[in-house]
C-alpha cells in the first residue's frame, strides 16, 4: 500500500527556495492547494495545473502535477481544451489578477457561463506585480502604483460578482492571512462539478503593498485581515462603511449542470469522449 506523503507528494521540495518575494502569500496558497489534493486523495498523475504569466503563473514550477505554462490570458482557454479532450483530469486554472480578468477577462467570463469543469485559483494582489506594479483591473479605486501615481481613478472588478452573473457553480474570496479558509475553500472548489472560482486576496509587498499599506510585510499580512469581514458582518454594516470591507466566504455553492454534462445530454449519439484513467 502506497504511503501518503501529504502535500509533498505534489510539491516539488527540490525546487526550494520559491522565487517570490518575502512576504507575498502565494507560497501560502500554493500549499493550500497541495494539502487539499492530498486530503482529497488525487493522485498527481490525474491532474493538470494550467497557468498564463505573472508572478502566480510561476507556481506550476514547484509541482509535481501535469501542468501547462501558457500564454498570458490563456489559462482557462488552454484548460478548457485540457479538460474536453480528457475529462477524468482535475483541470486547476492559476491566475493573477491582470492574467484573468484584463487579456484574459473575455476567456473568464466565457468560461464561467459554460460552467466547464475548471477550478480557478486568482491571486488578487491589486497589480500587476511582475513587471512593475502597473495597476490592474482589481487595484481599489485611489490606491497608488507606479503607473497611477496620484491614485487609481477607475473602480475595480468585483471578481466574485462576475463569476456569480456568469454563471460559476461555485465562487468563494478568503485571503492568504486566513489559510485555515483558505484550504476549506480550495477543497470545496475541486469537489464542485462545473466551474469554482476560489480568490484570494493576497500581498505585493514589493509594489502595491509599499506604497498603500504602512509598515513591513507583517502589517502587510495584518491589512489582510483588517480589510474583509464576513458575510454576516457585511450585512451588519451601514452603507458609507461597506465600501471600506471585502466579503469573506463562500459567495455561491449551486448545482447548474456542467458544459460536459449537457453536451453529452444532447449529444446522446456522439463520440464518447471519457476515456478512462491514465490515458
């Protein structure tokens, strides 16, 4: 009988040290979801880490998985492709901010209403952490980076409410200072059949977090915890104070079929396409 090895069986120790900076969370998100596959018991064979470009996009790196370092933007569109063409795999989607929802917004939203069967993992650190600290889609309105100096004058997304209006099965935002949340809701996101979106606000103590949130990368880690309430204390708040908190939790957990389910439905006929584990 094979011995688990816990998370280590997915993680590549030999790689060590990671390449991110000191005090970034994605080290801590990484090992949330090597510790959710081991609890799950996916062997690392039968899945598939999909990434694009950025600093979260180095993650594949350090795994021990099948994985599929792409083109900016195109995490879900390659493992969408993944996912038809062999659809025992687990198909893990890891993007930053900037990956998913600015050159890859149109493949997100497209992704979620065809509520493929996809476990996407976004690390919102609110910039574009890997080639300078360019604001991104998500950077809150008035923060400071280096290409909005002065202060950001457009809102950002609320990725979350976009996954939900596009149709995700299952959408949930924690942070990287809430690791026990964190490993619960990757968990629950690779169970779900269909499309989970898991965020998770995280640190860039080199840009974003330099310049908005005083003192080292333990305040850093701090502001985290001090910026979200869940969602019962969301809806204890009066409206001015709303604006100042992100929701914590899961956010959507329905049972929409997936695209595979309901092309096979309506496809009786066709070719089959499972086809078996270990092809």
């Amino acid at each position: 009988m094979a011995v688990n090895l816990g998370y280590k069986e997915y993680f590549k120790s030999d790689a060590l040290p990671l390449m991110w900076c000191a005090g970034c969370g994605n080290g801590i998100i990484l090992r949330a979801i090597t510790e959710a596959l081991s609890d799950l018991h996916i062997p690392p064979h039968q899945v598939v880490i999909s990434t694009g470009i950025g600093c979260w996009g180095k993650a594949d790196d350090y795994m021990k998985t099948h994985a599929f370092h792409g083109s900016h933007g195109r995490a879900l569109a390659f493992g969408t492709g993944i996912k038809l063409g062999n659809p025992d795999l687990h198909v893990i989607a890891l993007m930053g901010d900037g990956d998913a929802l600015a050159i890859g917004g149109n493949h997100f939203i497209h992704a979620a209403r065809r509520n493929i069967d996809i476990t996407a993992i976004i690390s919102n650190n609110f910039n574009y952490g890997m080639t300078g600290g360019q604001y991104s889609p998500t950077t809150p309105l008035s923060s400071s980076t280096t290409t909005s100096p002065a202060g950001v004058a457009e809102p950002g997304f609320d990725v979350c409410a976009l996954s939900e209006t596009c149709g995700a099965n299952y959408v949930a935002r924690t942070t990287a200072y809430h690791v026990t949340q964190l490993k619960r809701f990757i968990t629950a996101a690779l169970l779900k059949q269909g499309f989970s979106m898991v965020e998770v606000i995280n640190t860039c103590p080199t840009h974003f977090g330099r310049r908005n949130i005083p003192g080292d990368t333990v305040s850093m880690m701090k502001y985290l915890k001090d910026i979200t309430v869940s969602k019962a204390g969301y809806e204890k708040l009066d409206e001015a104070d709303k604006e100042k908190y992100l929701v914590t939790g899961e956010l959507v957990n329905r049972e929409r079929p997936d695209y595979l389910s309901v092309y096979r439905e309506m496809n009786p006929g066709g070719p089959e396409t499972d086809r078996g584990e270990g092809h």
